[in-house]
C-alpha cells in the first residue's frame, strides 16, 4: 500500500513538473535569447488577431527533441500587466545585458517595456505612432537603436531612433539620429558594431537583397554596400540571424503577389568578405511541410537556428498559424539540416566566436554573449508592408526624396 503512495507521488510531481505547456498557432511574436532560454511575448493567435500578451520560454540548456514535450515553461502571470500586441521589436540590452526590452505599438499608443530582474516589468508610453521594424543592441549595452516606419504626421519618414538604456528610470532619447529615405528589414549587429539592414524597398513592395544599408554605430554614419553573389529573391517576412563565423542567414518569406514561399527559403551573406557575398546553401533537406515563411522568430542557439511559429500554408492553401517550433543545424555551410533533436553547445567552441570577432568587441564584457546569441528577429516587422502596400502606392507616384536630416545621413 505504501509503495503504491509513493509511486503516485513521484508520479504526480512529476506530472505538475514536466505538464507541458499548450502551445497555440502565432505570427508575430517575438523571441529574446537570454541565459539558455528564449523568451516568447505576444503575437497574433486565430482568436486573438488584434494581439496576445502571452510569454513563455524555451529552455535550451538541455537536449529535446521536436517529437517529444518541449521544455516549454508558461511565464504569462509575469506579463499580464504587459498590453496584448501583435507588432513589435525586441532585444537583449542594458549594460549587463540581462534585461528584453520589447517596443511594440498597441492601436496608436506605444509602450516600451523592460523586464527587469527576470521578474518585473518597467513601462512607459511613449507620444509617438512610430512603427518599429528592428531593434538592436549595441556591443556594450548602452543603446538601442530602432528602426522603424512613421505613421500619422510621420506617415512618410523613415527613422531611427535610439534608447538609453542607463538611465536610471528607462529613457528614450528624443533625438531622431537620421532619417533615411528607404523601407529596411531585417537588423543585424556586426562584431565591429556597424549594423547591416537585411533587405531594403526602393521603388517597388517587396524588400530586394542587392544593396545593404549598413549603420556604423561607432560614428553615425550610413553607407551603401552593392553586395556580389546570387542575390535572394525578393520577399517580405523573412529573417535573419548572424552565426559565429560570420555568415548571415535569412530565412523566409513571401513573394509578393500571391504570398507564397519564395522558392529560395534560405540564403546566406558572407560578412567576411568585401563586399559582401550572397550564397545558396549547396544542400538543404527537404523543409518539414509545416515550416513557416513569415510571421515566425529566428534565433540562432549554438548551431542551431529555432524557427519559431509564423504562418505557413497547409495543402490545401490556407494560411495558417503555425503551433510549432523548427529547427536547422547550420554547422556545416554547405550542408544544411532540418533536424528535431536539440543538443546544447553541438559543436559550437568559444573559440570559433572570438577569432571572427575583431580585436575590440572581444574585450567589451557583452561581447561574448552576444556571439553566443547570434540574432534574433522576426518577421512581425514587415507584417507592415502589407499595410502600407497602399500608402506605398501612393507614394511612388510622387517623386519625393525625403531630404536627409542629419549630417552622417547618405541616401541609403
Ligand atoms: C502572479 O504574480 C504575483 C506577483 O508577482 C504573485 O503574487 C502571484 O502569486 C502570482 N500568481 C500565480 C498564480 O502565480
Ligand atoms: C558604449 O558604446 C557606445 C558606442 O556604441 C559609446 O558611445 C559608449 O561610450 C560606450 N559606453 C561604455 C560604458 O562603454
Ligand atoms: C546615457 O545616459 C547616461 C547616464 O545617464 C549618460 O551619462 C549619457 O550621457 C547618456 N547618453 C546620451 C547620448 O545622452
Ligand atoms: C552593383 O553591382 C552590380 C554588379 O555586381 C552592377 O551591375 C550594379 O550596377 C551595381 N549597382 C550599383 C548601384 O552600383
Ligand atoms: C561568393 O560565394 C560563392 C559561393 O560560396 C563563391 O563561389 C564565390 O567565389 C564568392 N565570391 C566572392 C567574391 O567571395
Ligand atoms: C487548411 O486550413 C484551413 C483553414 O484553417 C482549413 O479550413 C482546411 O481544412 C485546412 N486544410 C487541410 C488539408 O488541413
Ligand atoms: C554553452 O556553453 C557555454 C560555455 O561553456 C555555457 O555557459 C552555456 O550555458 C552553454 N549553452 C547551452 C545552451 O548549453
Ligand atoms: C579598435 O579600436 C581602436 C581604437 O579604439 C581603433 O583604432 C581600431 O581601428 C579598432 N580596431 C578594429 C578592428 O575595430
């Protein structure tokens, strides 16, 4: 009899323990890489399509298999004050990197959220409509910078802005540091601090791969860069993650009349190279057909790259929200991999990441987190495209060049 009750009880903790949490189909959520656990927030659900303020985490520091209960952990008391989106940026910043700070606008108001101590979340509304496309960290943990669309009186200027993140209370700076005269996608910071803009929208509705804006943080300055290789076909929802070698790898995304997957799904920028170098991955195995091509994160884990949610359409056409997390082991170049299982550190070292470091950004004390990071973005930036396809419209029969306002600004 006794032996009975302790077995029940084992099995009972153990049920309350590993009782998995019930993933639903989003788009538009975002995904924050922080000690072995990406965090989850928000995202458009089939019942919620104005916006959710779910969050939850993926723990990656043990090995799991897609086929099996994910190590999926429900933090939704701890968001509950946060306002339900379906459209934001987020990133890891502060000056011990330790704390998502999640920009997102709720129907014209903006709040910026910081959760802080792990436990509690910061907020204040910010006065403008602005919607945000990226948000970057820098190597040190100082700033943010946001890329993003105006709308209302700004509906036509494209800014960034950039946040203090050591100040006391939150604080964002009130100074536009440039405002560029162009549509840009995906954000990723280089080990020497200049952030490469994925993707860029010049006369057309889709985000073309040939040029890439790319903003030195280190003196404010913007340059054009007319990359080489077999540019990506057009798209919007795609994302992008730097590896420890310093390869980018976008992922994703629509064409643009009929928002089907680009037949292109992956494609690889060689930053190592000058200029930049566009490649397509020699192999790749067959996509699980539920992958996404938009709306989903990406987050780069050791050779992992954790495609998460998104939408992709099923057999018969239909677009639908995507319950589930993918993965692709991306530690061979030419030799890409859908894989299920998760194993922690694969074959990642420290030392791939700080020899294509340069000299600088292994002594600043983020650095290393940072590679281990990789990136993560989402495709919930361009989800605003397909609202602005009509203002675009309009805008390309006028013949406006926005007029650079900051001195560094070029025409990119
Ligand atoms: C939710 O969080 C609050 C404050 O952190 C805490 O007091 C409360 O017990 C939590 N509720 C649950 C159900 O965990
Ligand atoms: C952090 O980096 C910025 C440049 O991106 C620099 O202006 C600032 O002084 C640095 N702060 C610290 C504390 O190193
Ligand atoms: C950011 O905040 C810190 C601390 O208040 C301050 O020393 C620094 O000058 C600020 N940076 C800018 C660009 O305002
Ligand atoms: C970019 O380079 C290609 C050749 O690689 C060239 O055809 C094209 O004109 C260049 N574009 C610009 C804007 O310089
Ligand atoms: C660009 O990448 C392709 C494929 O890896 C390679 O064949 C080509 O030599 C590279 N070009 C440059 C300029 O690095
Ligand atoms: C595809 O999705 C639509 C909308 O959710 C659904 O009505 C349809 O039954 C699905 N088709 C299949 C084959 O599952
Ligand atoms: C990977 O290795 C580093 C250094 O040994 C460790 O700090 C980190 O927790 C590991 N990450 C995972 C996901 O296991
Ligand atoms: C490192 O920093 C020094 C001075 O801050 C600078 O002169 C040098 O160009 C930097 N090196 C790299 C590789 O960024």
């Amino acid at each position: 009899m006794s032996r009975y009750s302790i077995f029940f009880f084992v099995f009972f903790s153990q049920l309350i323990i590993t009782s998995p949490y019930t993933l639903v189909g989003r788009s538009g959520h975002t995904a924050s890489y922080m000690d072995n656990k990406i965090y989850f927030l928000g995202g458009y659900t089939e019942k919620y399509f104005s916006g959710t303020n779910d969050f939850f985490y993926l723990d990656v520091s043990k090995p799991f298999n897609l086929d099996s209960t994910l190590p999926i952990s429900d933090l939704s008391n701890d968001s509950r004050y946060v306002n339900a989106y379906g459209k934001g940026v987020s990133t890891i910043c502060g000056p011990n990197k330790d704390t998502i700070f999640l920009i997102c606008e709720v129907s014209e108001k903006q709040f910026y959220y910081r959760f802080i101590n792990k436990k509690e979340w910061d907020m204040i509304p910010f006065p403008s409509t602005n919607q945000w496309t990226s948000a970057v960290c820098n190597k040190n943990g100082t700033y943010i910078y946001i890329y993003g669309r105006g709308s209302g009186v700004n509906n036509d200027k494209y800014m960034m802005k950039i946040i203090n993140t050591t100040k006391t209370n939150w604080y964002l700076e009130s100074y536009d540091s440039n405002i560029v005269p162009k549509y840009l996608a995906s954000a990723i910071l280089l080990p020497d601090g200049r952030i490469a803009y994925i993707g860029e929208i010049i006369n057309d509705f889709r985000f073309n791969f040939r040029n890439i804006c790319i903003y030195d943080t280190n003196d404010g300055t913007w340059i054009n860069m007319n990359t080489s290789g077999i540019e990506p076909s057009p798209r919007y929802f795609h994302t992008a993650v730097l590896t420890q070698d310093g390869l980018i790898i976008i992922y994703g995304g629509g064409s643009v009349r009929r928002y089907y997957p680009v037949p292109d799904q992956i494609s690889v920028l060689d930053t190592n190279v000058n200029p930049f170098n566009w490649s397509t991955p020699s192999k790749v195995n067959t996509a699980p057909s539920s992958a996404p091509f938009g709306g989903h994160t990406a987050t780069l884990v050791g050779n992992y790259m954790i495609i998460a949610f998104g939408h992709y359409r099923n057999t018969t056409h239909d677009i639908v929200y995507s319950d589930q997390i993918h993965m692709i082991d991306v530690s061979e170049k030419n030799n890409y991999k859908w894989v299920k299982s998760f194993t922690p550190n694969n074959t990642y070292t420290i030392e791939s990441a700080s020899t294509t470091e340069s000299e600088n950004a292994t002594k600043s004390p983020g650095a290393a987190h940072a590679a281990i990071i990789g990136g993560t973005t989402g495709g919930i930036a361009t989800i605003i495209i397909i609202v602005s396809v009509s203002y675009l419209l309009y805008r390309r029969k006028r013949t406006v060049i926005y007029a650079p306002q900051a001195k560094h600004a070029i025409n990119c």
